[in-house]
C-alpha cells in the first residue's frame, strides 16, 4: 500500500501524573503516524500507555494527569495548541473514539436512538426531521438486525456485542476521517469480537479510516493491523509493518510476547517471560525490559536505548541491534514507588 | 476404571422475579450436562459467556445446588453427602477462581490465607501449617519470605499464584480452574499455565479447566466439550475436537479464534442458529469424540 500523507503524526509525547513526589510519566516519548486508509495497532499488556496515548491525542487527559511535551498534528492542525472550542469540534466528528466497556460510553437513561440522534444533532449532520431515519441507516450499517425496533433499546436491552455495534454506530454518526478503538473487543467472546473487528475492516474500507487500533492480543494484530507499534512500561519499543514483525520480531520483548502465546506441540511449556511489568514510577534506570530480558547485557541496565532505524518503517530500541543511547529527552528521574 | 468425577444429567434452573405481577421466569443455566473425568485428565469447558461453565463448576462442588443430576466423585454421590461429609470432600476438590483481584481477602495477609484451609479443616500444628504454608509458597514459585504480605502487594500474576497455593494447601486430587489466567497479562498468563503444567506432573492433579481462549485450551486440555446455551453439543479429545469439529457452534468457534499470523487469511464461519436442531442428542462421531447433530 502507497504511504499516503499521515492524517495524524504524533511526535514526541510524554504523558504522565502527578504524584506526590513529583511527574511521573506514562507515556515516554512516543512518535508514530497513521494515515488515510491505514490501520496501526498500538499492542502491549495491560499499563504500558496505550490508553493513555489514546486520551493525550483526543486531548482528554484529566489531571492530575498532563500532556508534558510533544505534538500531535492531525489534519494539518496541532491538537495541542488548539483552543477547547475548536477540539470539542474535532472530537467525535473527526475523531472517534471507541472504548473497551461500551457500557460506560452509553447513557443508561437514554435509548440507543436518541443518543445517536443527538449526536448527529449537536454536530449538525442532521435535523430534528431527518434524525430518526439516519440513526436507523447507521444501525443497519453496523448490521444490528432490525434496527427499526432497536433504536427504541435502552443499552442494557442490548448484548455486549450489540452494544459495541451501537457505540460504533454512534462513533461514526458524523464520518470521522481517524477511529481510535481502545480496545473494543476485549470484554467480547471470540465469535463477536470476531464480527466487530470484521464490522471495522470493512467501515474502514468502505470510508477510507485511518485506524488507531489499540490491543494487548496478538492474533488481532495479525488480522488487522498494516502497521505495529509495540509498547512497553510507555515507550515504542519496536514498530514494523505486521509481516515483517512476525517473521522477524527483533525486541526481545516483542519476540516474548509472541512465545507467551499458547501454540506449539500441545503440553508443552510456553516460552514465558520471566518477572512482571514495572509498576508506573518504579521504572528501571536503563531499558526498562532489562530486569525481564534474558539477552540483557553490559549497557542495558544504564541508560535507555535509543531507536535504530532499519528502514521500510522498522525501528527497534534494543542495543543489541545498535549502540544508539537514547537521545535529547532523558525521561524525569524515575521516583520512590508510593 | 472409575472416573475421578461423573457429571450426569446436570440441571440448573434460575428463577428470576420480573416484578411484581409477572410470574417470575426460569433461566435454565446448565441443562442436562453430562462428562467425565479421568485421574490425571485435563478436561477444558469452552463457550460462548453465560453458556452455563461456571454454573457447572460450582454445582459440581455445590457452592450451589444444582437442580437436579447427578455428581460422582471417586464414585460416591456428592449430592448425597451430608453438609460434614460434604465439607470434607471439598478438601479433595478445590476451586481457582478467575479475578484473582476479588478472590482473595484483602484484609489478610497472604501467608494466612494459604493457612486457612489447614486450620478449617484442623490440619497439623500450628508449626507445621506454618512450614506447609512456606512449602506451599515455593510450590507455585512465590517468594516465602513474603509471607506476610497483603494481597494488594502483590501483582496479579501472584495473587493467582496465592489462590492456586490456598487450593493446593489440603492436596486435593481435582482442581477446578474457573478461567485462571484471563485476568492476566499474556506475559504473565504463559508463567501461570507453565505453572498449572507443572504442578499437574509433580502432584498428579485433575484439571476440569473452564476457559474463553481457545489456543490456551487446545495447548493444555486432554479433552473438550463444548456448551451452548446450557448444553454441551460437541465433546471429544481435543485433537480431534479441534481437527474435524462437528458441530456448527464449534465450527463457528473455532473460525473465530484469531491467527497470530498475518499471513493466513481467516475464513471466518458464522453461525446461522437455524441451521442445528437444538434438542438432537449426542452422538458419536468418531471414537470417544461426540456431538449433537
Ligand atoms: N445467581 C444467578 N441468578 C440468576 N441467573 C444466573 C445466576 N448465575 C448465573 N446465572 C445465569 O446463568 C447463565 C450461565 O451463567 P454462567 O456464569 O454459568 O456462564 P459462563 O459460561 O460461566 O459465562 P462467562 O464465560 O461469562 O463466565 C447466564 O444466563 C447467567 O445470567
Ligand atoms: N488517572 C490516572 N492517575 C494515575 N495514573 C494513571 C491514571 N490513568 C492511567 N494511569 C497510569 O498510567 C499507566 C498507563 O496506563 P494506561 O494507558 O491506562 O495503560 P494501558 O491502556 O496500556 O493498559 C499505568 O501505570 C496507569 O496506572
Ligand atoms: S536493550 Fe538490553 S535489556 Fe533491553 S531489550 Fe535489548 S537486550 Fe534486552
Ligand atoms: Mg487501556
Ligand atoms: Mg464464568
């Protein structure tokens, strides 16, 4: 696919809370780009900064949490240097964002229909008139089975997976050009995250997308992604078209990620990383992987590694593929463990 | 041979009260399940969520009771065992539940809730509980001197370590995982199914292995069934289960589950709930390998 010109550049974010003894950062100088037609999965466990780079893009980071340093160009724009006004114009209708829970994304006390409704109203893509038919188009868009009867639901009178499709609809009510999807299918079974990843292949096909796809689960990534970017305790660790990062994984994280993965002659013991996630605030000094890293040598413990590029968009932190020293941007000295 | 556990004809009604002028209605949860387990065997329940796994699981050790079947362990009737008698053979079958964040007290320390079990059930001295206790914590690789911990200390992947120690505390011969590890990271997920393999050999444990991810299950699981909407439709080895599935809800399962390859295509199967007779029995596919169609 012919690289377009990127619909959202973010570069050099650093997102963090503030805590007691000082700026704690979450998220660690983070660059990638994502453009028209483009689906780049952000993949890593649970507190490595996915959401939180999610939020720090719509601009929804509440303190005492803080954007610290970067930019986050979309469409031409600085999001973060754009007035309230101006962002809560950009938010939903140009950029959607998708939650892990559609639950807490829905108003319990309003039915489906309305919701999108309203929507559609306060950004004016639709009148008082034309309203009701455009939610029910955008139900069946999403394929909710009679979506005449539906849009009279209250959520709970939904399953999750119709919730989902709901919040979809509702997402893409005013055609966003970027969908950021923070995890939409974890909380489904296997047969209906099945059919929402399906259901966002094919929006993204028919509209053009850009989509921000954010996941823990590799075999998502597998079947969505064009690109990956691999984070780890904040940072991109690696980043690589999807063939190229599975036949060739080069961080040993990204390679102990895809070992932890059952496969394999049955019975057998899967290749576990050793040890847990650092805890936000108690990073280790060096590559933040290293008390996990079972290639860990000399320079890994002192200071972090910067990015190699190999080129056709491959990057890797590890100084095992270069004796890059992490430049300018050395992260706040990590603080005591609260 | 006997096996370890029977689950025959198993039924679970819910009622439900729908206010106050409507008759309350009934949920059957689990309706007419029945498998078997061998010693040794590690037995997966796979599903779609509220296909009725957990319910089985906690009828079968009656934390509650189920409506009506039957349940034999070591080839007595559980269902017919007094509450002393019962309490009794819990000691041989234990629970791992799924959150490991809500399962454990927070108020005690971690060394005494691997304890408890043993002074419920008036084991040993307080000395050699206590030893147990640090044998126990080795067991599933927890730190000993940790011992007086509180459960928030400790990372997920641990606190499922505390809960597989308390449950090994009384050395039962079946275990009854409730998803284990789907609360956890995927780093930490393959530690803990390490774990869960390696204990099996070392302790000649039984699994029954209730579970969502079906890479996991075909990984570790000696046989499958499959529920749907209360009832089990396919059953077999998990080889054969998987190789050649039967029936149109597994089919459609099994389609689902994500490549971890980019390189092969998904051909997705989608279930058309017209397409199977939901009352048709089991019946033999292939050898020990069964399914309602
Ligand atoms: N205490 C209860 N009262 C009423 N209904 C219940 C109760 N417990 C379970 N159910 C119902 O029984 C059915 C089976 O639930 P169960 O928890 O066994 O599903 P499960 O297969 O374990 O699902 P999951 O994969 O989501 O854990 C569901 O419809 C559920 O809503
Ligand atoms: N409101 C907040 N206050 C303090 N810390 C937070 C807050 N939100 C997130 N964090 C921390 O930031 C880190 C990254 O979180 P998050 O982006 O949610 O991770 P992910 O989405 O990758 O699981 C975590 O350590 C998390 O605990
Ligand atoms: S920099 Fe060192 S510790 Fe970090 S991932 Fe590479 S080899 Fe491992
Ligand atoms: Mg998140
Ligand atoms: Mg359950």
């Amino acid at each position: 696919m012919p690289e377009r010109a990127p619909l959202l550049t973010v570069e050099h974010l650093t997102t963090g809370f503030q805590v007691r003894d000082g700026f704690v950062p979450a998220v660690i100088d983070v660059s990638f780009h994502v453009s028209a037609g483009d689906t780049l999965c952000i993949v890593g466990e649970s507190g490595s900064g996915k959401s939180v780079t999610a939020l720090s893009i719509m601009r929804l980071v509440e303190p005492p949490g803080r954007i610290a340093e970067g930019r986050i160009i979309f469409n031409g724009h600085d999001l973060l240097t754009v007035s309230e006004r101006e962002m809560q114009a950009i938010r939903g209708a140009q950029i959607a964002l998708i939650f892990q829970e559609p639950m807490t994304a829905l108003n319990p006390v309003f039915t489906i229909g309305n919701q999108i409704e309203e929507t559609l109203r306060v950004h004016g893509r639709a009148t008082r008139r034309t309203a009701p038919q455009q939610a029910i188009d955008l139900l069946a868009a999403v394929s909710i089975p009679e979506p005449q009867k539906r849009v009279r639901d209250y959520p709970h009178q939904l399953s999750g997976g119709m919730r989902q499709r709901a919040l979809i609809a509702m997402s893409l009510a005013c055609e966003p050009s970027l969908v950021i999807a923070d995890e939409p299918t974890t909380a489904l079974d296997v047969t209906i995250q099945a059919q929402i990843l399906e259901l966002l292949r094919d929006l993204q096909q028919r509209m053009g997308l850009a989509l921000l796809l954010i996941t823990h689960d590799l075999g998502v990534v597998a079947e969505m992604a064009d690109r990956v970017a691999v984070m780890y305790a904040g940072r991109i660790v690696e980043e690589a078209p999807v063939r190229a990062l599975f036949d060739d994984p080069k961080h040993p994280y990204t390679r102990g990620l895809m070992g932890s993965i059952p496969g394999g002659a049955p019975g057998t013991r899967l290749r576990a990383i050793q040890g847990t996630v650092p805890p936000l605030g108690a990073l280790p000094p060096g590559c933040a992987f290293a008390p996990r890293c079972p290639e860990r040598f000399d320079p890994c413990p002192k200071a972090p590694p910067g990015t190699t590029d190999f080129g056709g968009g491959r990057g890797v932190k590890c100084y095992l593929h270069g004796p890059a020293v992490e430049p300018q941007v050395a992260p706040p000295a990590p603080v005591e463990r609260v | 041979m006997t096996p370890l556990l029977e689950v025959r004809n198993l039924v679970k009604e819910f009622t439900r009260s729908q206010g106050l002028f409507s008759a309350p209605s009934v949920v059957r949860a689990v309706d007419v399940v029945s498998f078997s387990i061998a010693e040794g065997e590690t037995f997966g329940l796979v599903g779609e969520s509220g296909s009725g796994k957990t319910t089985t699981g906690r009828c079968i050790l009656r934390l509650i009771e189920p409506t009506a079947g039957e349940v034999r362990f070591k080839g007595e009737d559980v269902l017919a065992f007094s509450r002393a008698r019962m309490r009794a053979a819990r000691r041989d079958m234990q629970i791992v539940f799924q959150d490991p964040y809500s399962s454990l007290n927070p108020r005690m320390r971690a060394g005494d809730i691997v304890e408890e079990p043993l002074i419920i059930h008036r084991t040993g001295r307080k000395v050699e509980r206590r030893a147990r206790v640090a044998e126990l914590f080795e067991l599933v690789g927890l730190d000993p001197t940790q011992l007086a911990r509180y459960p928030h200390q400790f990372s997920g992947g641990q606190r499922q370590r505390i809960g597989l120690a308390r449950a090994l505390a009384l050395n039962p011969s079946l275990v009854i995982a409730d998803e284990p590890v789907s609360a956890l990271d995927v780093s930490v997920q393959a530690q803990v199914i390490n774990l869960l393999m390696d204990l099996q050999e070392r302790l000649k444990l039984t699994y029954l292995f209730i579970a969502h991810d079906l890479r996991l299950v075909r990984h570790i699981c000696d046989r499958v069934a499959v529920m749907y909407l209360g009832k089990i439709v396919e059953t077999g080895p998990t080889e054969s289960l998987f190789a050649a599935p039967a029936h149109p809800y597994t089919r459609a399962l099994l389609s689902a589950i994500p490549i971890p390859d980019p390189a092969v295509p998904r051909q997705r199967i989608v279930l058309d709930p017209a397409s199977f007779d939901r009352t048709a029995p089991l019946r033999e596919v292939s050898s020990g390998h069964h399914a309602a169609v």
